[in-house]
C-alpha cells in the first residue's frame, strides 16, 4: 500500500544503508558502520525529478516502532525533503513550510516584540499546542511571549527560524494530538525537524529577493557539508546568514495627512545561525552523537509616530527631534541548544541515553526615544536605551528510551515494546530594566520592567512512558501509549492514546485513533508583565499572581487539557493516484489565554497596584484607551476539521513529468464555555477575544498545482487559497482617531478569501549548478483593507492582529545552487 501524503509529503527515498542511520530515536546499529552512509536530498530542487510515492521512507515520528516505513503509519503524517523547503524561496522554515501545509498557518506579523519572533498554528489551535522536536528531542522555546491581542497571544513558541535551513534534511509533521508519546504541549501535533547526517559533500545556497513594493529587499546565503571522523563517524556542520529591511505598509497618519508613521510593516532583521552534529560508533553496537545549534538575531520594529507638537515642553528634545519621532523596538537575541547522547543495542534492545540543554535570551531595547518625564526632572534623558526588557527561558531535558520488537508463541506478529523516563528542568526570568527606562512612567513606547514585576521561576518535571504496538491480523495494526507527568508547579497527569489502522485492501485503508492531551501553563505565562505605551493609549500584562491581578479576580492557572479523535481514509483508486482524508475533532478545555480585560481607573489602579506609572497626559485619556489584562483559564473549545490530499504524477513519455497534487484544510473552532470573573461575574472574554480564538485563523487552506520536469528545466506553479477570517474591531474617534470609544462594542469585519499564485522557473546549468526564478504572491496580493473608523491614527490599513495572509503582497527572488 504506497503511502498516501500530500505533495508537502514528496520525500526522498533513503538507502537500505542509510535507512537505520536515519532513525533517530532507536536506531538499529548492527549494521556495518563503515557503511553508514545517508544518501539524502540537497537543498537543489532541480537535481532531478521529485517522486510522487514517499511510501518508502522510513519516519521516526508517531511510531517507536523500529524502521516503520511512511506508507505503514496509523497517523496522519506529513513529511517535507529539503528540496520541496528549497523551491518555497522563503528564507526560513517557518514560511517554508507555510506554502506547502495546508494545516499550518502563521498569524500576521503583529506589532511591538510581538512582531519580532514569529510563530505557527497547527490546525487552528495556539502554537503553544504544538510540541516541536528537533531529531526526536524536545526543543527549547523563544523567551519572547506575544503579549499584544490575536490568536498568538501568550505564546512562546519554539522560534524554528533559529535553525539553519541547510541543516534540515527533512520534517515530519504528526497532524494528531500526541501528549502520550512525547509528552506535553503535543495537543494538535508534532513537529520533528530531522537534520542532515552526509559525512561528505558540500552545498550552498543564494537567496536575493524584493518586494512588489520595491522594498523589504532580502539576502539568505547557506552553506552545509559533511566531512568522516575517523573511519567510524561522520561531522556535518551547517551555517546561514539572513537580512531583509524593513516594508512600510502604513497608511497616511490621520494627524498629519503623510505617511510619517511607519508601524505597519516587517522589522528590519539580520540573522546568523549555524549547526554542528556529529556521530562516532564506539563499537559496532554503540553510539555517541552531539548536537550543537546557535543563532544570533538583531531586528528592529517601528513603533507609532510621536508628532513634533508632543515635544512643546520639552525644549532639548524639540531640538533633536523637530520633524517629531518614531521609536524603534529592537531585539538582541541569542539563542543555543546542545545534545549529548549514546545509543545502541543491548540483550536485543535498543536503548538511547540523551541530555539535552537550550536557552533563548531577548534583550529588548529603543532607539529614537526619550523619557520626556526625566528630561524635566534632570534636565537630560538618553534617546537610546539599550537594557528595556530582558527575558530568559532555559530548558534541561533528560531522557532514556528502551524499544524491542517481542516474537511470542502463539501470536504470529512481533510485539515492539517501548518504554522510556524522562527528567526536564525549565527556568524563565524576566530582567529589570534601566533606571532611565522606569523612573517616571518608563521610557516612551515600552516601560522597562520594574523591580516589582521582574521574577526569576523554575519548575521539575518527571515522566515515564509506554509503548505497545502490534497486528491483531495481517492487515489490522493497533498502538497502545501511556504516559505519567508530575509537574512541580501544577502537579500529576496521565494521558494515553489508541491508534489503529485497517488494510481493507491493497487499494484502501483505514486509520483512525483517539487521545487526551495536557499542555501546563508556560512559565512565562505565569509570571510575564510588561507595559506597552503608544500615543494616546497604554496596555499593560500583568502577572496572574500579582497584586493587580488578585485585587480583580485574578486566580492560579490550571493546565489545559483536550481530547483528540482523528479517522481518515486512505486510497488509491487508480495506480499512482494516492489520496487521503481524516477528520478530527479536538476538545480543548481550561484555555490559557489573557483575560478579565479591565479599562480606565480600574486598570489605573491594577497597574499602580504592580509598580507601573502612567505619562501624566494619560488623566486625559479615554476609559478604554486605557487598559489590563492577565492571563487566565478562559474558556473552552471544540475544534473540527478536515484534511484532503492526492497527489499523481503525469507521464509525457520523453518530454518528461508533471507531478500534481493539491492538500486541503477545512477547521472551524466554537466556544464550548467560558469562564466567569469570580468578583464581578462577567465573562473574562469580550467579544474581541473570542473571535481571536473562534475565527482569526482562516476556515480553510487550499494548496494545488504541479511541477513538471524536463532535462534541465523545472517548472512549479501553486495556487493557494486562504478561507475567510472573521474579527471584531475597535472604534477610534476623536481628532486624528487617537481615542478608543469602546471596550464592549465593536465592529464585525470579514477578511475575504485570498488566492495567492506561486511560480518558480530552475535551470540546471550543470551537475553542480542550478539557477531558480521564482516568485511568491506572483500577483501581489493582500489583506482586505480595515475601514476608516477602525485604524487607531487612520494607519494600520490591514488588521494587524489577524488576516489570512502577509501584509508585504508579492516577493520576487533570484536563487543559485551549488552542489558538490
């Protein structure tokens, strides 16, 4: 039975040899290990027609199982090569996998630190709920919460974009909850990124693009290759360099009538990341391998214009800044993570000992700034301010894994057994700020955090889990998981999953199963804080267990639990025409999201409770221009969806191939319950929010079109389409719509359904050399415009918290490949 993926599933097909080495988590190492060679894919899409049957590759996700092949997986299971990344043209994994899955989506760019890490949702949940693996192991997530509105808000996601694109051999994407095998926040899927192992080769890559709008220019350049060590072990190191400038996105300033404002739009970024992993067989039978991953990151995000007038009483600064201002947001961010491991055989076991640390660190800063405050007080204030914020996130895990494949008497199919313990240490902290960035309401556009709000929190975690997996006949496979977790913070869960799938025929299988799943509550969500100041408005986050907070209702954080059922189909009706469908339903109950938003003096009084001062000007303000929030368990969720694949290739006898495919997405999410403030008995959402989780991801996501391959020359054209979002809006009015006229009534805006056209064009010079011209967005598409009367100054002409779509249109790059 040819397994049945999308086109984002065309993978490579590996080598008997090299099919054991790429078993990560229990790899067999009987096998010669002179020997261990993975012939895999290079970052070239035009090195040779890509195949339509990935039913051979072995995967390690979704299984313990030993050697499982693709076509074999009672799971939904998606698996992307290097090459399909390579021909996306975007500069990182998080977009590339964006134009291939219909499933995953990212929200829009947002704003503030918000804007200056990206993340992704898997079938329409919070990216909190997708647990990311990095060659089977938990990786660390971003210190950077997203603390502004949207459906992303309160996430610190695993920031995938600080992963060289060149160390990625391939991903497999698990479309089903998960928790009882690899452990919490797997609640919509797993993502397990496998990076390369070639102990020889070299490859590199150019990437030059720019905007339709003639800005947001972009340079990516990757370098990977692998080396033996020794005659029993191999090094393959990776690096890239990224950088793309900002794109102005704004529309005109209601206060000025220009486009001074520049808030809409990309941040400025430059990045440089690199991998090192390394394998050494000891004996026959026993390995050592490391990892070793590090990436710096400097961006800039542009924040609301300060109009000259607002420097009338501060003479310095009138002088500095005549023409008025726009602060810079900036991040210095330096991210790492190192693995350590043996694996082997053993009394016919297969064992894997691994210790694994990460830490992400954000320090967030201002440029073009001023604490107008301190200028009166002292007489001088910085116009840079380098320490504002500074968040911390660490992550320790510790595993050991068993897995055996039993042969009973009496039972005609093996029995694989696996089991394993797990021990994970996680710290988060965030850093006071500056004096100059506190003192007298803070530094303009961000306060620092206050010594009231800074915290510095760990918590134990502990685990063991079980695996069984076995034929109740021939065609009929079953899966059995459990798993146990003490959290130090927020106690015990248990959790367990049944998988099954039935081979009616060699033409059409069945596959379903069902789960609970735990995701507890980050500890950043516990104890993040901070204060973002615009113009004419304040928002501030505070902690739940701070003295803001409790004074409002505020109460400890409960973790999230869900449900997850999932029953597909699979079939090939006629040879080489492999099509799938699942359905799933995920029940998601104790959501952590910010709630109990308070307004006016009672979000005066919150704040001050926390340390935080308000500029003097804000007496004048309108009560919903100023407001609080904490996070909370607000409600609960019933998510359901379906999936679509077929792929089939198309023959032209010697002119050469098309391989069509299309993938489909549909995914609707209803609130189920919602939690009430427990001192003033109204619900902790307003309407505003419940739309960010009901319908601020689109209702659904269609991929489809084909590549065709001819001697020298590859041809990609997809369409992709984005279903409708639904949000509701803020009223601004006032001179200039700088006041905010309700926090209750809003205003119900559908975003319509984008089609986006994706085109590449590679030739191959030679065996070494390939050039690319592609674009994405061809025909430079965007998000529906937001009316008049709901841009806070009349700028952000796209709605910035949620959209189908980004808001820079089409992107039209040059890319060049060499492969030695």
């Amino acid at each position: 039975m040819a397994s049945l993926l999308p086109f984002s599933a065309v993978t490579l097909a590996i080598a008997a040899d090299g099919a054991a080495a790429a078993q990560t988590t229990y790899p067999s190492l009987s096998a010669n290990p002179k020997a261990r060679t993975i012939n895999t894919s290079v970052n070239d899409p035009a090195r040779s027609p890509q195949p339509t049957d990935s039913g051979e590759t072995v995967i390690v996700t979704g299984t313990r199982e030993t050697g499982k092949k693709a076509r074999d997986s009672v799971a939904p299971l998606d698996i992307i090569t290097s090459r399909q990344l390579a021909s996306t043209g975007q500069p990182n994994l998080l977009q590339a996998l964006a134009q291939v899955l219909p499933s995953l989506t990212i929200p829009t760019g947002g704003f503030d630190t918000g804007a200056l890490t990206r993340s992704f949702s898997l079938r329409g949940l919070s990216p909190n709920e997708t647990l990311v693996l990095v060659d089977g192991k938990r990786r660390h997530t971003t210190a950077n919460l997203y603390a502004d509105g949207g459906p992303q808000q309160g996430s610190t996601p695993v920031d995938v974009s600080m992963i060289p694109m060149s160390a990625i051999d391939h991903v497999e994407i698990l479309r089903d909850g998960a928790s009882a095998q690899y452990g919490s926040d797997a609640v919509a899927g797993v993502v397990n990124i496998i990076l390369k192992k070639q102990n020889h080769g070299f490859n590199a890559q150019s990437i030059t693009g720019i905007n339709a709008d003639e800005d947001g220019f972009q340079q990516g350049v990757d370098l990977d290759g692998g080396t033996t060590l020794g005659n029993r072990g191999y090094v393959h190191v990776s690096g890239e360099f990224f950088h793309q400038d900002h794109t102005y996105r704004s529309a005109p300033d209601a206060r000025t009538g220009t486009t001074v404002n520049k808030v809409l739009g990309q941040p400025e970024e430059s990045r440089e990341s690199v991998a090192i992993k390394a394998g050494y067989h000891i004996t026959d039978a026993i390995e050592a391998y490391a990892l070793a991953t590090y990436a710096h990151r400097h961006a800039e995000s542009f924040q609301n214009y300060r109009l000259a007038r607002s420097l009338a009483n501060y003479p310095a600064y009138a002088a500095i800044y005549p023409n008025g201002y726009s602060p810079l947001e900036t991040l210095e961010e330096n991210d790492w993570e190192v693995t350590a491991g043996l694996r082997g055989v053993a009394l016919g076991w297969n064992w894997d000992l691994s210790s694994v640390y990460g830490r992400d660190y954000d320090q967030i800063g201002l440029k073009q700034s001023a604490n107008l405050p301190l200028s009166t007080a002292t007489g001088q204030t910085p116009t840079r301010f380098p320490d504002v914020q500074g968040f911390n996130n660490a992550q320790w895990s510790n595993s050991f894994d068993l897995s055996r494949a039993f042969h009973v008497s009496g039972w005609p199919h093996s029995i694989n057994v696996a089991g394993g313990a797990t021990y994970r240490y996680e710290s988060y902290s965030l850093g006071t700020g500056a004096p100059d960035t506190t003192i007298y309401g803070g530094s303009d556009a961000l306060a620092g955090i206050n010594a009231g709000n800074a915290s510095n929190s760990s918590r134990d975690v502990v685990g063991g889990y079980i695996d069984v997996a076995t034929h109740l006949t021939k065609n009929w496979q079953l899966d059995l998981a459990g798993r146990f977790e003490h959290y130090t913070d927020v106690g015990n869960t248990e959790t367990g999953k049944v998988s099954t799938r039935y081979d009616a025929f060699k033409w059409l299988a069945f596959r379903g199963t069902i789960s609970n799943g735990f995701h507890a509550p980050t500890l950043a969500q516990e104890h993040y804080s901070s204060l973002t100041l615009s113009p004419t408005a304040a928002r501030g986050l505070i902690a739940a267990n701070s003295p803001g907070a409790l004074a409002n209702g505020a109460s400890q954080l409960k973790p999230e639990r869900s449900t997850n059922a999932t029953a597909g189909i699979i079939l090939e009706p006629v040879r080489k025409l492999h099509i799938t469908a699942d359905v799933y339903q995920i029940n998601l109950r104790d959501q952590i999201l910010p709630g109990g938003n308070i307004t006016g003096d009672q979000a005066r009084s919150a704040l001050g409770l926390n340390g935080f001062t308000l500029p003097a000007g804000s007496a004048s303000w309108s009560a919903s221009s100023l407001s609080a929030n904490w996070f909370a368990n607000v409600a609960s969720t019933r998510t359901q969806g379906l999936d679509i694949t077929a792929t089939y290739p198309t023959q032209l006898g010697d002119i050469g191939v098309i391989n069509w495919d299309v993938a489909i997405n549909l995914n609707r999410t209803r609130l189920s319950h919602q939690t009430m403030n427990t001192v003033t008995g109204t619900p902790l959402l307003n309407a505003q929010s419940v739309a960010y989780i009901t319908t601020a991801y689109p209702r659904s996501k269609m991929i489809w079109g084909g590549r065709f391959s001819s001697g020298r020359w590859t041809v990609g054209v997809h369409e992709i389409r984005y279903g409708q979002t639904t949000s509701q809006l803020t009223y601004y009015g006032g001179a200039g719509n700088t006041s905010s006229l309700s926090s209750t009534v809003f205003r119900e805006y559908r975003n319509v359904p984008k089609f986006v056209t994706n085109l590449d064009i590679t030739y191959r010079v030679s065996h070494a050399w390939s050039v690319t011209l592609g674009a994405n967005n061809l025909f430079d598409a965007k998000p529906s415009a937001v009316p008049d009367g709901n841009r806070y100054l009349g700028v952000p002409q796209y709605y910035m918290s949620t959209s189908q779509l980004d808001m820079n249109g089409g992107f039209y790059y040059l890319r060049a490949n060499l492969s030695l």
